[in-house]
C-alpha cells in the first residue's frame, strides 16, 4: 500500500526543488505552528526585545539560506525550525552576555512532566553539545521536546523509531540532563 503524501510535503519537496511559491505556502501555512514554537521559547525571557513574530522571521530566513535539505515532512520541518530558534535565542543571549552592562539570564521555562519548570539557556546549550557528544539521537530528543514542544509521537516520526523507544530514551535523558544541569549550576556558584 502506497503512503499518502500530504499537501506539506508537497509543498516541501517542491521548495527543495526550488519553487519560492512552494516556500512561501509553507511558511504561510505553518505560521501559527512556528509563532507557537516561538512564543513558547519567548515566554520567559522578561528581558527581550524580540517577539514571536521577530523569531519566527529570523528562524525562517535561516532555514532559506539552508540548502539541500531532505525535508521529510511537517514534523521535520518544525523540528529544524525550533533548532533555528533555538541558536537565535542562544545567540542573542551570548551577545546579550558579552555586553558590559548587567542582563538576566535567558532561561527557557517547560511544561514537561518531570523537567526543571526554568533553564538556562546557555547552560542548556553546553549540556546538550556534551549529550551529542556522547549520543546525537538523544540530543535531538531534547532539542525537538524543549525547543520544538513536539510530542514523543512525533519525535518518533522524525527520528524514524518507534514512540516506546522515544519514550524511553527521553526518560533517560530527562536524568542525564537534570544531573548535567545540576553540576553546570554547582560548578557556577
């Protein structure tokens, strides 16, 4: 039996193709997705001049400087996407840090089940580079779970696996995380 192709995936092979019209639709059609990704990475940074609309511009304007990339399907592409946003946040936080002048940490709040209700996000970042060090598949868990809010199902989706393997990977990196995090803070203080 033949998978069915839905209209976003259409819409992603032709952009791949190079049709600007295809890439246009998209982001039109998956905007309120991608302003819900945003607004959820923003919500808790109280001293930011970007909006919702501001990240999801500069995350799209990164994925159309992107090329090649084997979009797979809607899921894939929001994933991408909250790992845009993702390092604008960071960027705009490290820059934020080198200024002279005193800022607050950026931090990322989360509604999962078990995680820290805030991070920060430059500690975050540096946890997850030792956690793809160590197993990539697990570090895009975190990125897609925290950044992109994606749900285990459609993690599984992206990663191509099943939803029980997800799930029990995300509970072990939800520890391996929480101690990386942990030590991170201890090492600061």
């Amino acid at each position: 039996m033949a998978k069915q192709v839905s209209h976003t995936q259409v819409l992603l092979r032709d952009w791949r193709g190079g049709d600007v019209d295809a890439r246009d639709e998209l982001f039109e059609r998956l905007y309120v997705e991608l302003r819900q990704v945003s607004a959820a990475l923003l919500r808790a940074e109280s001293n930011s001049s970007l909006s919702t609309g501001d990240l999801v511009n500069e995350a799209a304007i990164r994925l159309m400087q992107i090329d090649q990339i084997d979009w797979a399907d809607r899921a894939h592409f929001l994933a991408l996407s909250a790992r845009a946003m993702r390092r604008i946040l960071i960027d705009y936080a490290r820059k934020k840090n080198s200024d002279k002048r005193a800022h607050k940490k950026v931090t990322l709040l989360t509604r999962f089940e078990g995680a820290p209700h805030r991070l920060d996000l430059d500690a975050l970042d540096k946890a997850l580079i030792r956690l793809k060090a160590i197993d990539e598949d697990k570090s895009t868990i975190v990125e897609l779970r925290y950044f992109g809010g994606l749900s285990l199902a459609e993690i599984a989706e992206v990663l191509g696996t099943s939803e029980s393997t997800v799930k029990r990977q995300w509970r072990v990196t939800r520890t391996w995380l929480t101690d990386a995090l942990k030590v991170d803070h201890d090492a600061r203080q």
